[in-house]
C-alpha cells in the first residue's frame, strides 16, 4: 500500500478549511476531515477529497473541548497509525465592543481559536516527533497582528496563535516539525458573510488589490507550506491579504 502522509485539517465542513482539505487531498495526502455541526457540510468536503483517491475519514468533534480532541486523536492512530501534519482551522467569532463583551463570548472564541490549538498541538507533537516529521499550521488572522474593533476576544485568540506558533517552532525545530501561521485577511466565507454591506465596502476600500481573498487562496498557501518545498521556513507568520497590512 502506498503510505501517503496524513493530515488533520479541523473545521473542514466548510469554507477555508474546506478548500484546505480539497488541496491537500490533491496532493495525495491522506485527509481527516473534522467538525463540529455541519454533517451535511462535512460531507460534500469528503466527496470533493475522495475524487483524488486519497483516503478520507470523518471525525467529528468539538475541538474547544480536550475530551473530545483526545478521542479524534485516538481514532486518528488507530486508522492511521500516524499524522504527519495539522491544520488548525476551526475557528468562530462573536464580535462586539469590549464595554458590553460578556465574560462567556470572551471565554468561548478563547476556547474554540486558541485552547483547541494547545490540545491539538500537544497530541500531535508526540506522534509527530516519534516520526521525525511534522508540518503544523494555524490559522490566525491579520486582526490577530492588528487588531480590529469590535474583536478583542478574536484578535486576542488570533494573536494568541501566532505566539504559540513560535514558541512550538523553537521547541520542535530539531525533530524536524515545523510550525508556521498564516494571516489571512478578508476571504469569503460564511463567517464573513454575515457582515454588512457597508462594513464590507469599507474593508474593501483598505485592500490594495481591490478584491476579496477565496477559500482556494488559503488552501494553495497551506499545500506550500507544507511541502518539501517550504522545509526551510519555520516559525512564520505569511499574512495572505491583497496587501491589507503593508
Ligand atoms: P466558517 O466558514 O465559519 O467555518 C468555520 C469552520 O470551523 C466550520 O467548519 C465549523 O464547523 C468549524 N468549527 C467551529 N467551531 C468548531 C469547534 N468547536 N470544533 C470543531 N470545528 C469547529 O469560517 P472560515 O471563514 O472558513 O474560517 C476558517 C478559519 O480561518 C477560522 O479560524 C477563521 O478565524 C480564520 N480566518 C478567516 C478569515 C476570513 O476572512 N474568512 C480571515 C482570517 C482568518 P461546523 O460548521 O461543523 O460547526
């Protein structure tokens, strides 16, 4: 049998997590497709991967909570045997100005964004490092480097990552696993769908190259870093934004 390498993207039932799943599976990448609600989403990501005749499997899973990542990670061994790389996608955002932020939307993107992250990370280290091989890559965001009214809990997360990407890079680096973030800027999604008009034109007008980033954007960067072609890079954080931050 062909042993293809293995990847775990989270939050795969739809948009960038999606497309990063669709990229890699034509890379012949081995996919585990996980997520939280969406079963009927999940579902078409898979069918989209097995066109590439790579193996795919469906894990769902609540990754804010450490039970629940600990049972994703017990399957994903006992039907691969191994991972060689992660994504972490999942992410939600529940915006509002800090004077009227209640405690629970605080703690809750915290938990999604950034704890699912650390749980993720520590499982996949280990199998990782008795492997001598790993690609890791989180998925921030340019409000985490920043910032972004109305977003303290989202841009705390999102920075949140970037400092554990590093961290984990100098921790790793000698086994051969490399950890790298992404910013990404404005990509349309349904977590940016649910914008208004005015607030979306107004994002627009700060984007150099005048238009919005695609899912397929991020997925094409991800399957970079995750080649032999980015064995070099670690450590990083590649803002993909139509040169929103310059
Ligand atoms: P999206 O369309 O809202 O998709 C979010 C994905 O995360 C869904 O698959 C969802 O799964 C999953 N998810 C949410 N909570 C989860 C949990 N507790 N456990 C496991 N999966 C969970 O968002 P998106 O725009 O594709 O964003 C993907 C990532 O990119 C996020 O981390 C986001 O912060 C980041 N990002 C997005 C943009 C942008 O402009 N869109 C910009 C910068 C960064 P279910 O639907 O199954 O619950």
């Amino acid at each position: 049998m062909e042993n293809r390498r293995v990847a775990l993207v989270t939050g795969a039932s739809k948009g960038i997590g999606r497309a990063i799943a669709i990229r890699l599976a034509q890379s012949n990448i081995d996919i585990v497709i996980n997520y939280n609600r969406d079963l009927e989403g999940v579902k078409k990501t898979q069918g989209k991967c097995n066109r590439f005749g790579v193996r795919t499997e469906i894990l769902q899973g609540d990754m804010s909570k450490e039970e629940e990542v600990n049972l994703v990670f017990e399957r994903i061994v006992d039907r691969f045997g191994k991972l060689d790389i992660l994504i972490n996608n999942a992410g939600i955002t529940k915006d509002g100005l800090l004077i009227s932020m209640k405690g629970e939307a605080f703690r809750e993107v915290l938990e999604v964004n950034l704890f699912s992250a650390f749980y993720t990370m520590k499982l996949a280290s280990r199998i990782m490092a008795r492997n001598r091989f790993g690609r890791i890559i989180n998925i921030s965001s340019i409000v985490g480097i920043r910032g972004n009214a109305g977003q303290v809990n989202y841009s705390a997360s999102k920075a949140g990552l970037i400092g554990m990407t590093k961290s984990l890079a100098k921790e790793m680096a000698s086994r051969n696993i490399l950890v790298n973030a992404i910013a990404p800027g404005f990509i349309e999604t349904d977590m940016t769908d649910k914008l208004d008009d005015k607030v979306k034109e107004k994002i627009l007008e700060e984007i150099p190259v005048k238009h919005f980033g695609k899912p397929e954007d991020i997925g094409n960067l991800v399957n970079f870093l995750v080649s032999d072609e980015a064995n070099y890079i670690t450590g990083q954080v590649i803002s993909i934004d139509g040169g929103m931050n310059i």
